[in-house]
C-alpha cells in the first residue's frame, strides 16, 4: 500500500497539491476567523451595553413614576400643609399619603415634608420628628442636620441611607413646587436598595464584573458585584468615566477590564466593569465547531490532495513499471523520469544504429528485392508494395522491364553507367543487375 511513497515523482505531485490546497485553506481560514472573532466581539459588547441600556431605562421608568407622584401630592388639595396640621383632617392626610405608598410596591415609605414646618414629616403611619424618623429607621449616616438639609434640597437628590440592622435604603428627594419657581416642600422615598441590584443584575447575566449607579456627583448608589477580584473603594470613577467615554479600558490588579457606560438625562451614570476575554466563554462552543469544521475540512482536503496526486502519478508509474521491464537500471534510486529518457535515448540509439546499418545494407537488399520480385515471390501486390516502401523504391509506374548483362570486363561499371544513361527517360527508371 505504501509503496507509491518511494516514488520521488509521487512525492513533488503530492507536495505542488498540498501546497495549491493549504494556502488558500489558510488564507480562508484566517479570514474567516479573524472576521467571526471580530463580529463576535462587537455583537457581544453591544450585547453587554444593551443590557445596561436597559437598566438605565427601567430605573429612570421608575424615577420618573417617582415624579409623577410628587407632582400629584404637590396639586393634591388633600395633601396641603394646612390639612396636615389640621386636627381633624391631619388624619385624612395621612391616609390619602398610605393611599400613594400602597400603590407602589417599590418603596417602603413615603415621607413629605414642607419648608413652612420643616421639624414635622408626615409619613403614610403618621408624623414624625426628624430624630423619631432617624429613629425608626436606626439611620448610621445621618444626622438630623443632614436629613434636614436634604428635605430642603432644591433639586432631586438621592442618599444611601445605612440602618443598624444591616438594611441599606436609598433615599430619593424629589421636590414638590407647584405654580412655583422654588419648592416649597419635598416627597422623599425610603427604597430598599435590594430593588436596584436586583434589577442591575440583569446587566451582568453570566458575565463576571461589576455594575454601578452614580449620581452626578460620581457618589455611588448603588451596585452588583459578582467578582471578588478588587472592591469598589478601590476604584476612581472619575479616572473609570473619562476612559469610558473615550473606549478605554482599565486595568485592576494585573487584570484588564471592559467598560460600559450609559448617562441617563437626570444626572445618573450606570458602568459596567467586565473582565476582558470572559465574552468568548459564553460562546466556546461556536468557536469549538468552527474550529472542528476546519479540521474536517483540512483532513478532508489532505486526502484529496493524496486521491488526485496518486491520479496523476498512475501513467508515468505505468510507464515506469514498462520501462523497467526492457531496461535494467543499476541504481534504483534514480528518478523516474530520469528513467524514461535514458530508456527513450537508448531506444533513440537502437533506432539510429539500426537505421544506420539499413543503410549500408539497402543496395543488396534493394537487389534481392527485384530479384524476388522477378522470381514472382511476392503472393499479393500489397506485400510487394510494402517491401518497396521499406526499402523506398517507388512502384508508381504503369510498366517496368529488366535488363541483365553479364561480363567479366573489369569496365563494367564504365558500361553500366553508360547503358544507364542511354536507357533513362522521364517516364521509366532503369535499375541494371550486373553479374
């Protein structure tokens, strides 16, 4: 079966096969692949910044239910500083309040607060002092200057508000003016931060990273962190918001990371930290086929390349074998095609000997010719014509006669050629046998 592979004629087809197959497969494959990783990797990316796109989108829904409340309690007759302080419809006020935070599953608690009297807040469970409201919630962050500056924010703000039980709110400060350029009071929202990461989540999915909302301030809200790589006081958002606003990225203890970020109108920024290399993982198998595909289509490719090579080889190992059976070779080694010309250029020189020996031999074998021929010993005239070609005499004419002399004058010859003379016309040749 491996025989062939002795052959060095085999070898050199193989080898030019090989090489029209393999460059193309490699410049193809290369192509092909540097454009999928490229396609891949932009797909993915756009993948990661359209899942924070949709975070963004789904937390500004909110906020701007958030507004549409505290537009409603700033034009709701029910709701006025005066019903509030009232002694009799305080106590409406403030269930009209628990209607607002019973329509929402969002906040835990809804608080107002005017400027008019700003020591009171009025929650959907009654009013409260700002120590018995710091109180309630067991607030570690604030004190109650800072909880009084907050209420009377002039534009929305939002505070991580952090609880002796281990329960992180954040606090949204919407202002309320109503037919009024300055506020004259504020609605502020007690979240569970739980509800933000929960819904920053669905911006890493299975990736490894971390999410953040920042105010505009760059202070954190809020975060999702599935990597225990680095801890976000680690971090300046400054130098993260620069370089992901110019397609950078970073790098954070040795590791480098992809950065996504979306700025919504209100002043927030949502990043996304990814490490880098981790998108492929998501899509290993579709680069483990591809990769599969190309291997079946190289062995594919090799065993034709052996098909057609062996093909082309099988009539000069035709001729070979026919060669080798006329001709001994004294060194096996040799080239086949080496081969066929030394058989060619020794046939070459049988055929010129040969050819040279005919001719120092055709004047006797042209007179045994007529002299058979005048014996009659040709059976049919296509073997005298045959015999004529051969020895390339021309029988082309109607008749022929023959003229035999004999002598023993040592001027025969000078005789010969003048009865040779005499006798030569257009039309008849003369062909004298002298004995």
């Amino acid at each position: 079966m491996f025989t062939i592979f002795k052959q060095k004629i085999f070898y050199r087809y193989l080898l030019s096969y090989f090489v029209a197959f393999i460059i193309p497969f490699l410049l193809l494959g290369t192509f092909v692949y540097v454009n999928f990783i490229a396609d891949l990797q932009e797909e993915l990316e756009q993948a990661s910044f359209n899942n924070l796109q949709q975070v963004s989108e789904s937390i500004g829904d909110r906020k701007r239910e958030f507004t549409n409340i505290a537009t409603r309690i700033s034009t709701d007759t029910r709701l006025t500083s005066y019903q509030l302080n009232h002694p009799y419809y305080s106590y409406e006020a403030i269930k009209e309040l628990g209607k607002y935070r019973s329509n929402s599953i969002l906040f835990d608690e809804i608080a107002l607060v005017y400027h008019e009297n700003p020591d009171v807040i009025f929650t959907s469970r009654g009013y409260h002092t700002l120590e018995n409201f710091i109180a309630r919630y067991d607030m570690t962050n604030l004190t109650v200057e800072e909880l009084s500056m907050l209420m009377k924010e002039e534009t929305p703000k939002a505070k991580i508000v952090h609880t002796g039980e281990g329960r992180d709110y954040l606090a949204i400060i919407q202002p309320i003016m109503p037919n009024s350029l300055f506020p004259h009071g504020s609605v502020t929202y007690m979240i569970e931060k739980k509800h933000f990461v929960s819904t920053m989540s669905t911006a890493l999915s299975d990736l490894v990273g971390h999410t953040y909302i920042l105010d505009s301030e760059q202070q954190v809200l809020a975060e999702y962190m599935n990597d225990d790589d680095f801890a976000t006081d680690m971090l300046d958002f400054d130098d993260i918001l620069e370089k992901a606003n110019n397609d950078e990225t970073i790098t954070i203890e040795g590791k480098d990371y992809t950065l996504n970020l979306v700025e919504g109108d209100d002043g927030w920024s949502y990043i996304s930290i990814l490490q880098e290399g981790q998108l492929f993982g998501l899509f290993k198998g579709t680069l483990t086929s591809y990769v599969l595909m190309l291997l079946v289509v190289f062995f594919v490719g090799v065993i034709i390349t052996y098909v057609l090579s062996k093909y082309q080889y099988k009539p000069i190992d035709l001729l070979v074998k026919q060669v080798k059976t006329t001709q001994k070779q004294s060194n096996q080694e040799v080239n086949e095609l080496r081969q066929v010309m030394h058989a060619f250029e020794q046939l070459n020189h049988d055929k010129a000997t040969l050819s040279k020996t005919l001719y120092k031999h055709r004047p006797f074998a042209q007179q045994q010719f007529w002299m058979h021929l005048l014996k009659g010993e040709y059976p049919t005239k296509e073997a005298m014509s045959d015999m004529a070609s051969s020895l390339q005499l021309e029988l082309n004419k109607a008749y022929y006669f023959v003229v035999i002399l004999h002598s023993d004058s040592e001027g025969i010859k000078t005789f010969k050629q003048q009865v040779e003379d005499h006798l030569n016309y257009k039309t008849c040749k003369v062909m004298l046998l002298i004995y």
